[in-house]
C-alpha cells in the first residue's frame, strides 16, 4: 500500500468514527415547560388525585435509528406544596403528612434502566419522600418526537413505606388509604 492509499484509509476511517460517534452519543435533556405529576390514591371518602406542573430535572439518554436505546442518568425534582388537589384543606393535610416545611421537595434519581420493548422501559430509583429514601420501580415510556422526547411513567408505593402516616380529616372519619400511584408524563428537551 502506498503512501496515498494508507493516508485516505486512515482519513475514511477517522471520518467514519466520528460520525458513529455523533450519531450514538449521548445526550442530555431537561424537563421542558407544563410537566405533569399525579399522585392518585383513595380515602374512605372518595378517590383523589393531587397534581404538580412545576417539575425540574435532566436526563442523559442515546437516541439511535427513532428510539432511546440507553437511560444513562436522570434526577427529577419537585415542591411538595406545588401539588394541588382542588380542595385547600385537603392539600394542607397533604402538606403537613408529608412534613413540607422540613422537607419541601420530592426527589427521584434513576438508578438503572432496562429496555422491556418498543418504547417501554422498566427503571428503578431513589425516591425520596418527607426525608426518607426508597428504592422505587417505575414502569416507563420514552417516544422520540423530533429533537425532543414525551416520556410517561408509574409507580406504586405505600406512604408507610416512607414513614408518613395516611392523612385523616374531620376528626379521623375519613382516611386515606396507604397505596398511591404516581404518574408522570412530560417532555425532555435537549440542552444545547
């Protein structure tokens, strides 16, 4: 091989990594405008919902060929006075169970992601609730839409689990039950 030949094979195969790379990089998105987060539970009452749009949080993902191939990182933040059920006393009952004034803020941290399918992924986090931390499974949804992707997700967990005590009003008459399921449903959009 000539001096030439060898020059334009190493080119063609620079010019070749260099493009795998960019098209199976990794990268990072944050949480665009109007996210959704629903706790939904039950009472002795009625069933409820509480929800936040005030969500914060990045995640680094690979998109290859339409879909999220890898879930590298993802951390997702919230004030537990921005969920809102419609009833004031209910939330301020909610607030004060959840112990809001020690600790204002829900937060999620991915810990692992496993592809189950298309577009749905089961993951797994630390989920940190009125000062306590629990590792939660989540089962999620990630679709590609242009530069950005719709993602939507839900888990199942106990308030005890988290050492909060269900809610009560009118005297204990009515209860809230211990089960909850969270539900998400928002767009990332890439940093740029």
């Amino acid at each position: 091989m000539n001096y030439f030949t060898k020059t334009a094979a190493l080119l063609l195969i620079a010019v070749f990594a260099i493009g795998s790379n960019r098209s199976f990089s990794q990268q990072a998105y944050a949480i665009g405008p109007d996210p959704e987060m629903k706790v939904s539970g039950t009472s002795t009452l009625h069933d409820w919902d509480m929800v936040s749009e005030e969500a914060t949080g990045e995640a680094t993902l690979r998109v290859s060929a339409g879909k999220v191939t890898t879930i590298q990182s993802a951390q997702i933040s919230m004030h537990v006075t921005s969920l809102k059920s419609g009833k004031g006393q209910m939330d301020n009952n909610a607030y004060k169970a959840l112990n809001a004034s020690e600790y204002p803020e829900i937060t999620f941290e991915l810990l692992e992601a496993n592809q189950d399918g298309g577009n749905d992924w089961k993951a797994s986090g630390r989920l940190q609730i009125a000062g306590e931390t629990r590792t939660v499974p989540f089962q999620l949804q990630l679709s590609p839409e242009d530069e950005s992707i719709s993602l939507s997700g839900t888990a199942e967990i106990k308030l005890t689990d988290f050492s909060v005590d269900p809610p009560t009003a009118v005297f204990g008459t009515i209860k809230t039950g211990d089960e909850l399921t969270l539900h998400l449903k928002m767009k990332l959009n890439p940093i740029n």
